[in-house]
C-alpha cells in the first residue's frame, strides 16, 4: 500500500460512520441555486429545504464533516456564503471574512474544509493564483486568514483543490503545468514549503472539481481534458512517488469532476464521454477494472459519495433532472435512485452530508 498506511486512523476515524442523510446541489439558476433536500439510503430525496436568496451564481455547494454548517462559492464577492445547518435546513448566514480572498481574480477555484471545520482552503482562479485559506470557528465563523503560500501558477487559471485523509497536505490542481501542486497543511501554522512537482506531469487542462485524495492510502487523482485524461500518483511525506499506470479503459472524455469512495477502493469519474459519462474504477495501488457503467446521455459535470459509500450522485447542467443518483455495492451500481419532487434545476455541484470536501 502506498502513502500514509491506514490512513482512515486519521482524527475520528475511531468514531461510526454517520450515513448522509442530507444532499444538496449548487448552479446558476436564480431562485434555484442551491437546493438541498432530505436524503434516505432506502428512499432516497426526501423533501426539500427552504433555501436562502442568493445573488451569484453558484460554482460548488458542499456540508462539513460534522453537518454544522453549509457552504457555497461564487465568483463574485463575497465570494464565499457560509450558514448554520441543522435537521431544520438553513440557519442564520455567517459574516464575510473581515480579510478578503486577495488576490481574488475570478473567485474562488473551489474550496475544502478540514475535518475538524476548524479551517476552510481555497486559491483564487485567475493567474497569478495563490493557496489562500481562514480559521474557522463554529461560534463565530471566519477568523484570521492564514498567510497566502507559494503561487501555483503564472498563467491560465487554478481549478480546484483537495486535502488528505489526515489533512496534512493539501493539493491544489491548475490547467496547465505543473497541473498539480502539493503543499503541507497544518490548521496551527498554515501553508508549508511546495513539494517538488511530480516527475511525469499530468495532462492539461483541469476543470472544477477533477482532483481528489484517497482518505486511506493518500494517493491522489487529477482528471483533464487532454491525454490521459487521468492520472494518479502516490503521495508520502516527502511528496510525489511515481506516477501510477494510465488506466486500462480510458475515461474516453473531459473529466469534470473525480472523486474516491470513503474505502478508497473506488474512484469515480464524471465526463463528457456519453452515454457513459459516470464512471467508477476500482483502486488499488493504481487504476483498476472499470465497472459497468449506467446510461446516461448528458455530461456529469461532479461526483459526490455518501458518507458511508452506499451511494453515489452524479450532477448535470444540460438537461432535467439534472441529476442522478445510485445506490452502489461491491457489484456496482443499482438502479437509479427517482427524481426529487421539488426539481432541481441546472446543476454543477453536487455534496452529501456528513462530510468535508
């Protein structure tokens, strides 16, 4: 096994897992911009929640690990929208952040929270894009905001960005090289010094939401739009291993969102390549099989696992319902989850609960 060995020992992991039992999606429809519902392993959508007005468009949506807050990015300021959550939906909306995202050029390129929700981790998109993050508190909201690491960068955009099961280091991806960039993270102290770049780049060409640790093994996976579309490498404390074998089957399209189960035995893909655009491969030290795959005739624009891996969510932007969900086993996926009562509307994120991205 490669990286950190068992690496799901990191904080809680001694703790149960508790099943998600909220999702939500974020888009660019007014008066639908987030949507979030009750969730059943079972049922699946529930009702939904009252959402609050929000007047930016919304690039991703996404719980915390302990379901005491959800949060949302946009590319205009304030950039980031924060409320209190709980079994009632939507609570009372956090303050800004006293110190801005700065630089702040095209937003936010994602963001990640700790598992403590003691920290939230972001860059700005537009070139020249730094690491940026704050302290966090559950009481008071956004703190102090950590000095600003090393520029990933010097033209293009940065796109997203992923921390480790044990949140010491945290990655961050870009559309053009190095791709991929690696920092040590410590909620205490900040960004540490850059790893080296890995030996053998990725592709290019990164969207949203197309990097993602593994929580046990530490390995890591970025998606692209150009060849080989995925790439995985090993991570250990000293940085970058050896970049793994391309998989057998290609993803056949732009990735725009990867994400590995809670096992880390399984990665899933969203992308462009219909009428199989959601994909899972197993994992193990490397891209494995690929599992049959359901049909589906739009572009899964981001993938989400629940908290217990039982289900997976893909979203859509192009045609309703906009989403779909399965519920999934050793064997695969199941049949697809029905359609929510209250429609969403165009969607590019998507989060279940009980979890921090």
């Amino acid at each position: 096994m490669s990286g950190f060995l068992g690496m799901f020992t990191y904080g809680d992991a001694a703790a149960p897992v508790v099943p998600s039992i909220y999702i939500a999606y974020g888009g660019p429809t007014a008066g639908k911009r987030i949507s979030a519902y009750n969730w059943n392993s079972t049922t699946g959508f529930g009702s939904s929640f009252t959402a609050p007005t929000i007047s930016n468009a919304i690039n991703q949506v996404s719980f915390v690990k302990n379901n005491s807050n959800i949060s949302a990015s946009c590319t205009a300021s304030p950039f980031f929208f924060v409320w209190q959550w709980s079994a009632a939906g939507f609570g009372t909306q956090y303050a800004n952040a006293a110190s801005p995202l700065s630089p702040s050029g095209s937003g936010p390129a994602g963001f990640s929270w700790t598992n403590n929700v003691d920290a939230i981790i972001t860059s700005n998109a537009a070139s020249v894009s730094y690491p940026q993050a704050w302290a966090w508190d559950q009481t008071t909201g956004f703190g102090s905001k950590y000095a600003n690491g090393t520029a990933l960068n010097s033209s293009d955009s940065s796109t997203g960005v992923t921390l480790n099961g044990d949140n010491t280091q945290v990655a961050f991806s870009q559309q053009s090289n190095p791709v991929i960039s690696l920092f040590p993270w410590s909620s205490a102290t900040g960004f540490g010094t850059k790893y080296a770049n890995p030996a053998t780049l990725p592709g290019q060409g990164s969207n949203p939401g197309t990097i993602s640790f593994n929580p046990v093994t530490n390995d890591i996976v970025i998606g692209n739009t150009l060849f080989p579309l995925l790439s995985g490498y090993p991570v250990t404390s000293s940085g970058f291993g050896t970049r793994y074998a391309n998989p057998s089957t290609s993803a056949g399209g732009a990735v725009f969102g990867v994400r590995f189960s809670p096992s880390g035995s399984e990665v899933a893909v969203g992308n462009s390549a219909t009428p199989a655009p959601l994909k899972v491969y197993q994992w193990s030290s490397g891209f494995g099989s690929l599992y049959s795959s359901p049909s589906i005739l739009q572009t899964i624009r981001a993938v989400s696992w629940s908290s217990t891996g039982t289900e997976i969510a893909g979203a859509i932007s192009a045609a309703s319902p906009y989403t779909r969900v399965y519920p999934w086993t050793s064997g695969g996926f199941g049949s697809v989850y029905s359609s929510p009562a209250t429609p969403l509307d165009i969607s590019n994120s998507v989060s279940f609960s009980d979890q921090s991205r």
